[in-house]
C-alpha cells in the first residue's frame, strides 16, 4: 500500500493555459476503497481531477492551507458539484485554518440563487449542499478514514493563520507544505517524513522583476533553495516542488529549479506538469 500523490495544479495565482492553480491530491490505498484527499482547491481543480478519473463526490475530504483566493477559489465549484453529481446525499468534509466556517458560509451565501433553482428542477435534492467544517490549527485532525492526518502551523504572514498537513498511512508520509517560508512549524510536520510537496517562487527571478507587487511575495513564500533546506533539515525523503512562480513552460522539465534545489538536498526532487504524480510506498 502507498500514498500517491498527484500535482492536480502547479500554477499559481497569475493564470497560465497549461497549469491550473494550486491544489495537490493525496490518495492512499487503490481502487474503490482509496481514500482521496484534496489539499487546496485552486483553479481549474475538478478539471484536473478529471484528469485522473476523479470527480467531487469520490473525495474523502479537502483541506485548505490557507484562504488566499489561487488556493479556494474553486471550492465553490467542488461545493456545487459533489452536490449536484452525487446521487445520494454526500456530505463534504472541509478542514481549515481558522476563518474556514466564514469563508465556507459566504461562498454557500453566493450559492443561494444555484441552490434555489435546483432544489426546485430536481425533485430528488432535498435540500441544499451538506457540508462540514473543521477548522484546526495544530495537531491530529480527527477524521473517520485510514489516514492519520497531523496538522501544524507555517508562516504565510500577513496570512494568518496558515497550515501544512501530514498524511500517515501504512508506513508511508507525505506533507503538504503549501505557501509558507521556513518555519519551525514546518520542520517538526516534515521529520522524516518520506516527501513533501512544497509550494516555490524563483526569487532570483522575482527579485529582478520590476513590479512591487511581484517584489512583495518575495517575503512569505519560499524558493526552491529553502523548500530544498527544510527538506535536508527535516530528514525528508523526497522533495516534489510545486506552484511554480513565474510559470515554467509546459513540458519543460525545470531543470534550473531542480538545481537549484539539488545544491541543498540530496534526495530526488520531483516536479513536472500538472497531474504529475509520485508514487511512496508504505513500509
Ligand atoms: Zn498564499
């Protein structure tokens, strides 16, 4: 048994026609008794869940890093079509950091008009979408499932708060970092875990970009070189880079970040387009 992992979306807020925006699933186990778990919800993310056979209602539950719009802004649609393509009533499971409730009401707020219309057309949708929120901050995410899920803080500040995710099953871990720099929340997630998928900007390039708005992300998101240090720091296995700023052409095998990242890890550093997916097996 394994944890596969599949970049749903390696973009990141500026919008690309090969990359959707930020969202990583999680799969343990295979077949139907698989347990799929959605780390973010960017743009384009049931397209790509598409991609690989997928639709809302075969997720076992999403988990938000954080509440920057590249990383939920198609939770509404994942809200709205596991409600609408499931055929029995199919509760959704979204975990996030604190504010996840508001966001979650304002979104199914939006929704009112949508939900109207279809509880009125289909005589078999009772009622509107049925979703459950558990907003965490640091530790066990209590979930039914086989997967041990650990949650703990990062540092995405002005976004505060913001969380990494470890998934434990059957002698397999991956964390899921998302947009955070170094910090010691993070190092204590990723301790010997087997990969982690971390999101990157090239600040070598930003830097030299000649836009504030671009020089202020420089700040609160990390380079390949520091994903690549925490990685070696915390004993990790395998490093899959992700939200790639600017945009790496599609196909392009990135070979400058892999290098990048290399000079600071030794293990394998994985990234590619999306729906690339890297599989680690369980003890
Ligand atoms: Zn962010």
């Amino acid at each position: 048994m394994s944890l596969t992992i599949t970049l749903l979306g390696t973009g990141s807020p500026i919008p690309s026609p090969d990359r959707a925006g930020p969202a990583t699933l999680i799969s343990a186990g295979e077949g139907a008794e698989a347990e799929h778990y959605l780390v973010d919800t960017g743009r384009g993310v049931l397209m790509r869940l598409a991609g690989v056979m997928l639709g809302a209602p075969n997720l076992t539950a999403v988990l938000l890093t954080h509440l920057h719009s590249d990383h939920i802004t198609d939770l509404n649609d994942v809200i709205t079509t596991r409600w609408v393509m499931a055929f029995e009533p199919t509760p959704l499971t979204i975990v996030g950091p604190v504010g996840t409730r508001a966001v979650v009401d304002h979104i199914l707020a939006s929704l009112e008009p949508d939900i109207g219309y279809r509880i009125t057309h289909h005589a078999d949708l009772e009622g509107p979408p049925q979703v459950k929120v558990i907003e965490v901050s640091e530790g066990i995410v209590e979930l039914p499932g086989n997967v041990t899920i650990t949650c703990g803080l990062t540092e995405h500040k002005p976004v505060d708060p913001s969380i990494g995710y470890r998934f434990d099953f059957e002698g397999a871990s991956v964390v899921a970092a998302g947009d955070t720099i170094p910090c010691a929340g993070l190092d204590t997630l990723c301790r010997g875990a087997d990969a982690l998928v971390h999101t990157v900007i090239r600040k070598d390039i930003i830097e030299n970009v000649p836009m504030q708005r671009m020089k202020d992300t420089l700040n609160y998101h990390s380079s390949p070189e520091e994903a690549a240090q925490t990685a070696a720091r915390s004993g990790v296995g395998t490093l899959v880079l992700t939200h790639y700023v600017p945009p790496i052409p599609a196909g392009s095998d990135g070979a400058e970040w892999r290098e990048l990242a290399s000079a600071h890890f030794e293990g394998p550093v994985e990234m590619g387009d999306d729906l690339h997916s890297v599989e680690i097996p369980g003890a």
